[in-house]
C-alpha cells in the first residue's frame, strides 16, 4: 500500500502520468483491502465482497500493463507473492533469480518483466499446520463456499486441482487469464504456502458441474 502511495505522489504530481497514478491507487486500495482481510472465521460472502473489491484491482492494473503470462506462486519469508510475467513466460531460472530480489512492482530479470502481486486470500496468514487438500477444502468449500468439493492430485512435476460444482464472482478476463478464477488463485496460494515452493498456473479448464486448475512445480533451492 506504502508503494502505490509514492507511485500516486511521484507519477501523478511529479511527472503528470495519469495511466501509471492509477496503477498506483490500484496498488493502495490492494493494500487497504488486504489488511481488511479478518483473523479469524467470519461468514463467507462478506470475505468474498472483500476478495471480489481485490480482484477488480488487480484487474485494473491488469489492464494497464497487459502482462502476457500466467501467475507464478511463490513463497517468500512466509508469505506468498504472485509474479505475472509481463511480455513473455521467462525461464525458470528468471523467476529463481526474481524471488531472491528486492520486491517492485515492476522486477527485471535478465530481460524479463514481471509484475509482482499480493494474490487475494481469505487469510493474511494462512493456518501454520495442515496439507494441502484439506486446506483447499476448508477455504475453498467451508469457509468462501465456492464449490461443494475440492480434490487435489499430483502428477508428476503438476498438480491438478478439482472442483466441483464450483462458484464464480463477477467477469474478469484479464485476471482469468493470468490467474484462472478465484477458485484457481487461492489454490495456486495454497499450493505455494503447504509446500513452500513455486507453482506456475498452466491453465484451468471449466465443465458444466466441474473444474480443473492445473499447476506446473518449478524445482528450486
């Protein structure tokens, strides 16, 4: 929030740049709405109002910057940040070297820009203890109620999660395509979180009672 702050300051006041001002007044009502995010158990369509307020400014930057490819979730000092590659997918050794790097808005490495975001979650901190699919089950089904079951396999270097009956909030097509569905961010977050690692979306693919979010495991140290 701090950063989009200077952002709104330094572009706005300064150099007179509307379109980057308003990335940075996105990057504040982020933060505002990430430090709204409760504790402890509230009921779920109050947080998924909060979540859906996140997701419209992510859109916002989104459209401003136009990044070409998809989420990467990474765990970082107990937390886990988002870098959506803004021109092309960068190797795997791009985003190794990004996560080693003080945190921008806008992180060059070797070439390759990525936009680092906060993904929207239920928590500010997820729960210390738990696997996997029981916390996809517990967010996704009982807390956010975004679908009736959540089932999570791993093959080989991928993760593929299902949802059934799933729930969506409002259209945003440059999230989607970055992101998935909010199902899909949340389950790309949990994924980073549990195995303190980096997953990169692939895509998501939605039936009629069904959908699947498929992850690919980027090996790191």
């Amino acid at each position: 929030m701090c950063f989009g702050v200077v952002f709104v300051l330094v572009y706005y006041f300064l150099y007179f740049v509307v379109e980057f001002a308003a990335i940075g007044l996105a990057a504040i009502l982020i933060g505002v709405v990430l430090m709204l995010m409760p504790s402890e158990v509230m009921p779920s369509e109050p947080i998924k109002a909060l979540l859906e307020g996140a997701v419209a400014n992510i859109e916002c930057i989104l459209e401003e910057i136009a990044p070409q490819g998809k989420a990467v979730y990474c765990f970082i000092k107990d937390k886990v940040y988002a870098f959506v590659p803004v021109t092309i997918n960068p190797v795997s050794a791009d985003i190794i070297e990004a996560i080693k790097m003080p945190l921008r808005l806008i992180m060059n490495v070797e070439g390759s820009d990525l936009l680092a975001i906060i993904p929207p979650a239920p928590f500010r901190e997820f729960p210390a203890e738990g696997d996997a699919e029981s916390l996809l089950d517990s967010i996704i089904v009982n807390l956010m109620e975004l679908a009736d079951a959540v089932y999570l396999k791993k093959e080989g270097d991928y993760f593929v999660v299902r949802a059934i009956k799933p729930r969506f909030i409002g259209d945003y097509p440059r999230f989607t395509y970055s992101f998935g569905s909010l199902i899909s961010c949340i389950a790309g977050t949990i994924l980073a979180w549990c195995y303190k690692t980096v997953v990169q979306f692939e895509h998501e693919t939605r039936l009629e009672k069904e959908l699947v979010a498929v992850y690919r495991v980027i090996e790191h140290e």
